[in-house]
C-alpha cells in the first residue's frame, strides 16, 4: 500500500489520485488529509519542499513528490496501456499538454495565494497576469481542442483536471466562454470515473 498526503482542493493531488484511478491502482492508495500550510504540520519530514502531493510506503526507498514524478512512477506500476508515452512525438504531445495544465493551476493558485494576503500586500498586476495566462493557456487549448481527443494521456489528465480547478476557484471567469470546443471536451472527459471520483463537492 502506498500513502498519498495531500488536500483533495489540491489539483496536483487530484491529477495524481485520477491518474491511480485510471490505471487501476486506487485501491493500493490510502490518502492522508495533509495541510501544508498548518503551523504544526511535519510534512517537512515528508518533502523538504513542504508541498503536496508526496507519496510514501508501496516499497519506495524514498518519498516521491511533485505530482508529474508521482504520476510517472505510478504509470509504471500496472499492466495496462501507459499514459506517458515511451517515446517520439506522442510522448512530446502528452508532456507539453501536461506543462499546460500544469502550468494553468499553478497560475491559478498563485492568483489565489495572492488575494489571500492582507490588502495592502496584494498586487492587482500579479493577479492581472496569472488571470491573462490562464486566459491565453485556455486559447491555445481551444484552437487544438482537436488534439485533446482519443485515448487520455497524462497530458489530457492535466488539462482536465485545470480545467476543474479553475471551475472550483475561479468559476466567475467563466473559462468556457468564447472556447466551444475546449469546453465541448472537457464536459465528456468531465464525465470518466476518474474525474467523478475525484471531484470536490
């Protein structure tokens, strides 16, 4: 059994407990309600960076955090069809799609983390420029709507579950809006167990 510490708000640590739902290795998953942010939390001791998700026991030497390591090291642990490519353009597609997923929750959260602050230590422009990169990651995402469909890959993965993210965050955005495609996709993907079970009421 392995142990993955984490918040379930947490879109990293969705993506990785998807991606276990995906390949079929939930069950060998038990998760720990873990606060990063807790003045008392030992996380630490766990990942150095004092971030989630982290993932310890199932044998490993050594915890394993940053949510693209988890994933990885888990899509190596079953029998089925791979979602990380072994190599050529597939590979390259699903890992840049993955960075753009990625890539929109950590603009996401920044954003977040920011109003957060007392008032008068917040920045209207740093705000200003995760929502604008958010905005021009999900244009890209919308002309190559198209390059989203077929099998999931851990690419497809991380876009969804940003996708969601910014539907729990930042729903008066309204991302959808002017992406007709992008959202047409995300609402069947939004649909696979993998995305059900994961999702925060």
């Amino acid at each position: 059994m392995y142990t993955l510490r984490g918040s379930l708000t947490s879109p990293y640590v969705r993506k990785s407990l998807a991606l276990a739902v995906e390949t079929g290795l939930r069950d060998r998953i038990e998760f720990q309600k873990t606060d990063p942010w807790a003045a008392d939390t030992d996380l630490g001791d766990t990942n150095p960076l004092g971030k989630i998700p982290a993932l310890v026991g199932g044998g490993l030497e050594s915890a394993l955090f940053d949510s693209p390591v988890i994933c990885e090291y888990l899509d190596g642990q079953h029998g089925g069809r791979r979602f990380f490519p072994a190599e050529g353009p597939a590979r390259w597609k699903a890992l840049r799609l993955q960075a753009i997923g990625d890539g929109i929750a950590d603009a996401a959260i920044s954003r977040l983390l920011d109003t957060r602050r007392p008032e008068a230590q917040q920045s209207a422009d740093w705000q200003k420029r995760q929502k604008t990169a958010i905005a021009r990651a999900c244009d890209v995402l919308e002309k190559e709507a198209a390059d989203l469909e077929g099998e999931p890959t851990i690419g497809t993965l991380a876009v969804a579950v940003a996708l969601g993210y910014l539907d729990l965050r930042w729903s008066q955005d309204n991302w959808r809006d002017g992406r007709p495609a992008l959202a047409g996709w995300f609402e069947t993907f939004n649909a696979r167990p993998s995305m059900t079970e994961t999702a925060v009421a």
